[in-house]
C-alpha cells in the first residue's frame, strides 16, 4: 500500500498543465514523513478550473461515524474504487492527484521493518491519483476535506519492496483523469505506464510518524 510520502514544493512545477499553480506547487510546505490523517496538499477540479486544496489523508463519506474510520481509507485499491461504498461516489465526481517527490514502502529484514525510499529516476515528482471528499462535519472548521490515493500491484522496482504502489498519473494527463468520466478515468489508470522508479533504503526513523526532517532521506546502510 502506501502510508507515507514526502511533499515537498515541486522541482518542476511547469510539468502540470496549469501554470496559475506553478508559484503555490512550487512553494508546498516541505513534508518529509506525512501519515494518514495529517492533510497533504492535492490538486483537484474545482468549478472547472484545477486547484490546489489541503486535505485530510483518510477519505472520509458523509455517512462515516467516526474520524478513526479514515484509518482505514487513506488507500483505494484500484480493483474496487468504482464498486466500494466508500470510494464509488467520490470516484464518479470528485478525483484529484497527490504531488510527491517520492513514498515509504518497508520490507521486513530478519525482525526488523526496514523503510524504502521510492522515487522517479529521473528526479521529476509523482502525482499519484487519487479521490477527495468535501469537509465531514466532524472535521476542524478549518479543515476543507478528506482524500485517499488509489493503489494498484506494484511493478518494476517497487516490486522488490512491496506488491503494491501508487497509480501514477504522467503530469500532461492530469487534467484528463480529473474531468473524465468515470469509465475513462478508470481506462486511463490501467493504460499509464509504471514510472521509472530507485529504491534505496533510508533511515529507520521513518518508521515513526513524528519524526519529519530532510535527514530521513539520508542513504542508509543497514547494519551487518
């Protein structure tokens, strides 16, 4: 699955066919560990024109009873978005994509969870796709809303670490997967090409959700 990433502003902000968002992606608040339920900036489709909003990491329905619930809905795996109760609505109107410079994976080394840093070879950001909803009522007042990020079986590098990873949007079809309808936006998921991905292994304070700091991505040697 994916349960961390880090946001950081945009190497290449340009690669988005939007460049009144250029200056705000560029300028992202640098997040090197974000968890489910910290909000995570996301582009998404308001009023026919993309937008940046800041969201809650963990889809929550209106129906839902309980922010803990979100837990439970930072993935949609992309076999059952378009059917799962919670995801299908959101699915058929309300798609985003979630800038990354790269995601945690971790694999299980003798007893020890070793975290994996995976990110695009050739240094450009990710925007993994993803579903929003408008703010819960048991959300913060100050809070816009909720996401989750669509999962399929991992490919190529990722492979090696986890069998499952982010669906991964080439930044000029973003536009496309956020205003299509839902049969297409579902066509294209299955037609991108995995991206070129490097795995390394980094430092095991990744591993708590408190630590967010640039030294997490520090090359790590795991101990003999």
């Amino acid at each position: 699955m994916c349960g961390r990433f880090v946001q950081l502003p945009l190497r290449f902000p340009g690669d988005l066919p939007a460049p009144t968002l250029a200056d705000e992606l560029a300028n992202l608040t640098p997040r090197y560990n974000l968890a489910p339920t910290q909000r995570a900036a996301v582009v998404l489709d308001a009023d026919d024109q993309l937008a940046v909003r800041r969201l809650r990491w963990g889809l929550l329905p209106f129906w839902v009873k309980d922010l803990k619930q979100s837990y439970s809905t930072f993935n949609a795996r992309i076999e059952t978005v378009a059917t799962k109760p919670a995801f299908r609505a959101a699915f058929k109107a309300r798609r985003c994509v979630i800038p990354m410079a790269g995601y945690y994976e971790w694999r299980l080394e003798g007893k020890v969870k070793q975290p994996y840093y995976l990110t695009r070879a050739d240094g450009h950001d990710l925007f993994a796709a993803g579903l929003w909803e408008p703010r819960h009522p048991l959300q913060d007042e100050d809070e816009a809303g909720s996401c989750t990020i669509i999962v399929t079986a991992s490919d190529g590098a990722a492979a090696t670490i986890h069998d499952r990873m982010p669906v991964c949007i080439p930044a000029e079809l973003v536009e496309e997967y956020l205003r299509a309808t839902p049969d297409d936006a579902m066509a294209l998921m299955l037609a991108v090409p995995v991206p070129d991905l490097v795995v390394r292994p980094v430092s095991r304070r990744v591993n708590a959700s408190r630590d967010d700091d640039p030294q997490l991505l520090d090359p790590f040697t795991p101990p003999e």
